[in-house]
C-alpha cells in the first residue's frame, strides 16, 4: 500500500512540475520570444529532473510502477539539452559582438570547474587506479561532458573557418561525423543517439521567425503529426531498446531530434513559469552529475552505514537521493561560480591606468 501511495505521488509530483504556472497563449496567438532564457532555463530543469528519474527507476522501478514512464526518457531529455545548448551558440555568434573571443574560458572553463569538482567525487569513490583516474580527466566516465565539450570544440573551428551562414551547415556535418567515429569505434547508442539535436538547435535559431512562421499556419495539425511520428519511433525505440540495429539507430536518433523539435512548437504556446524547473535549470548541469553518486552512495560505504536500516527502506532511499543530489548540486554550482569568477578576473592594467593619471 505504501508503495502505491509512493507511486502516485511521483506521478502526481511530475505532473505538477509540469502543469504549475504555466502560460498559455490565446487561441490563434503565439509567443514571439518562444524561446527565451527563462523558457530554455526551465527546459534544462525538466531534463536534469527526468534524467533523475530515468536512472533510479533502474534501481525502483519494481518498487514504484510509476518511474517506469522514465525508464526510457533518458536519450531525448539529453536531446533536450544538446537542443538548446546549440540554439544558444548560434545565438551567442547572430547577436553579440566578437562572441567567439575568450569563447573557450567562457565555455569550457563553465563546463569543466563543475566536473572536475564532482569528478573528485568519482575517483575516490570509485577507487579508481592511476589509469583510470588519468582518463576520467577526459570526461570519459561522464560521457555527456565529453560530448559537448567536442560540440563546443567543433562549433569554435566551424566558426572560424566559415562564413556566417554556412555555420550551420558545417556544425551539421561535424555532428554527424563525431557519431559515425563513435559508432566506428563500438561505442553504445547513448553516446551518439541524441547529438543530432545541437545542429538542430542551430538551425532553429537560426530560422526562428521562419519556423514560427510555418508552424503557426494549422498548427493543431502539423503539431498533430509531429507528435505522430515521435510516437512511432519513440514506441519503436522502447520496445527495441537491447537491440543493436541500423533499424533501432535510426528510430532513436529520428525520436531525440523530433522530440527537440517539440519543445519548440510546444514553446510557441506554452510558457513555463515554474519556479521549481527554473531554478533546477540554474543547476541543470550538476544535477545531471551527481545524481549517479547518490544513487551508489546511499546502498553502500559511508552514507548507508549512517543509518543501513533506515535506507534499505526504498521510500527513504528515494526521498534521499533527491535530497542529496539537490543539495550537492546547489554547492557544487554555488563554490563553480566563486572559482569561474576568480577564473575570469582581469586586474587593471597598472601602467595604464598610470597614464591616465598622468
């Protein structure tokens, strides 16, 4: 009984992170900055969340029917942040003035501080050898880190070398080239099956206006069929996930990317006003990292000889998880923007500002 009632509240909760505050434009109307910060924000919470969710449903879904709605949901919430990571690059290069100077501190640096404090986390608890922890460096154990930080990489070289308007085109293609050289090299689907989303983020904001546009005209409809076909080869990719076929590739990466899409038409008339999904989109990243700690933490060593009794009560187990992930991402977040800040100071130039005195 208990369990049930556990259940119900997961699927009580998730829905209510969905449906709380949310803003629905007039009929015939829609949002013309459908896809602001504050919408992109609350977007990146709601994947951070639901990626959560996937991942302990390995461990409870036998106790807790309801995070059987998740067990899959992990590539296109990844999808979801790959998507709006890319819509905001493109963006960075259309409307702000010499973006690509200092892009690597701004970047790189905002990915790395995190990871390097979680990864220290890893290592140790991991017992990792010399090797292992030399190549954890790599972002190899975390493997979305290591993704995007190739995609920023990539997105940097295609700027350069090319003009504007062919930017796009080229990240498209570099995209497409990182998922044949992991399929090449037999890495798993979830390495590669989702990053067909960053070009697409591109291309939306790119053409914002253009996809508003169209997709305004019998939006019922097209939304309609979008939603259709992302059905079809979500279903497909649910039921085939153990395969290891061209078939479940194509389905896979077909559902990550419509799905990216959706978010989009679906921001066209709904805004997303949540309070809770803002502010885990302000920790998306880290909430994406610690989880899987939490997850090993609390069924071994330190933190369940605290209290073995009280944790092998599989409600506890997952009150606790949530709880420790959040507030260790909030300090992880919180002590990255103190370093990211001493990273990025620029003292005045002395002889300089002596010449001015002068």
């Amino acid at each position: 009984m208990a369990q049930a009632a556990v259940s119900a509240a997961i699927a009580v909760f998730s829905l209510f992170m969905l449906l709380w505050r949310i803003k629905i434009s007039p009929n015939g109307q829609f949002y013309d900055d459908y896809f602001s910060i504050d919408q992109t924000r609350s977007i990146k919470g709601m994947c951070a969340v639901f990626i959560l969710f996937s991942h302990v449903c390995t461990y409870l879904g036998d106790v807790f029917k309801s995070l059987y709605i998740f067990k899959y949901v992990g590539a296109i919430m990844v999808a979801g942040f790959f998507f709006v990571s890319g819509y905001g690059l493109q963006y960075g290069v259309m409307n702000k003035k010499d973006y690509l100077s200092g892009f690597f501190k701004k970047r790189i640096l905002s990915l790395a501080v995190p990871y390097y404090i979680i990864n220290i986390f890893y290592i140790v608890t991991n017992n990792m050898d010399m090797r292992s922890a030399l190549i954890s460096l790599t972002g190899y154990n975390l493997w979305f880190v290591m993704a995007i930080a190739i995609f920023y990489i990539g997105f940097y070289i295609c700027a350069k070398l090319f003009v504007p308007k062919r930017l796009c085109a080229a990240m498209t293609v570099f995209v497409l080239a990182y998922m044949a050289v992991m399929n090449r090299l037999g890495f798993g689907f979830w390495w590669y099956n989702s990053c067909l989303a960053f070009p697409a983020g591109m291309w939306l904001c790119r053409y914002k206006d253009r996809f508003r546009d169209f997709f305004s005209r019998h939006y019922a409809v097209k939304m309609f069929l979008m939603l259709l076909v992302f059905a079809a080869s979500y279903a497909y990719y649910c039921i085939h996930a153990n395969d290891r076929t061209l078939a479940l590739f194509l389905m896979s990466v077909l559902s990550t990317t419509l799905f990216a899409v959706i978010l989009a038409l679906l921001s066209m008339k709904v805004r997303i006003k949540n309070p809770i999904l803002h502010f885990c989109g302000g920790m998306s990243l880290e909430l994406y990292l610690t989880h899987a700690l939490w997850i090993s933490w609390l069924r071994m060593g330190f933190w369940y000889n605290l209290a073995p009794k009280l944790l092998d009560k599989d409600a506890v187990y997952f009150a606790a998880i949530i709880a420790g992930t959040v507030i260790m991402s909030f300090l992880v977040h919180t002590a990255s923007g103190y370093i990211l800040k001493l990273l990025r100071y620029k003292p005045r130039d002395k002889s300089i500002e002596k010449s001015v005195r002068m």
